[in-house]
C-alpha cells in the first residue's frame, strides 16, 4: 500500500495520498504494527477489522466504509497489477 501512496504523492495527488495514508494508519493501528501480504487477507479479517472499527474506536459507519473502500481499491490494483495475463488481453 505505501508504494501506492508513493506513486500518487509523485503524480501530486497529496489529498488522495493523505486519505490512503489515514486508511493504511487505520489499518496498522488495527494490526499492532504488524504488516502483512495481500494474500494474507480474508473476508474474516477484513469483517473483524470493520468490526473493531466501530465497537472498539466509535468511528462511525462513514468512516469505516471511507477506509473499506480505499482498502478494497489498493488491494484491486495491487492484484491486477501482478496479475500474469495482464500484458497478453
């Protein structure tokens, strides 16, 4: 994720880099620090995550659906970005 926070920061998108660096705070803070791989990532995480969001941090249902989403778009380009036959369609 932080490589696409950098790409955005060279293309001077600083508010869209500000935004996913709020998701991916979020997201750490979720994790005690600890990072992991895309494919490590499962629905079961990703509910207890939205779960811990709301009954843990009060954040309300906007945000939490804010950082879902930037999630869900940063892991959608990483996997298309990675995927094989991407050069060949």
């Amino acid at each position: 994720m932080q490589e696409q926070i950098e790409r955005l920061r060279g293309q001077g998108k600083e508010r869209t880099v500000e935004t996913y660096q709020s998701a991916l705070n979020s997201f750490m803070k979720f994790r005690d620090g600890i990072d992991l791989c895309f494919d490590e990532m499962d629905a079961d995480l990703m509910e207890h995550y939205e779960t811990e969001m709301r009954s843990t941090h009060h954040l309300s249902r906007n945000t939490t659906s804010f950082y879902m989403r930037i999630l869900r778009c940063v892991y959608r380009k990483a996997v298309v970005r990675d995927w094989p036959f991407l050069q060949i369609l």
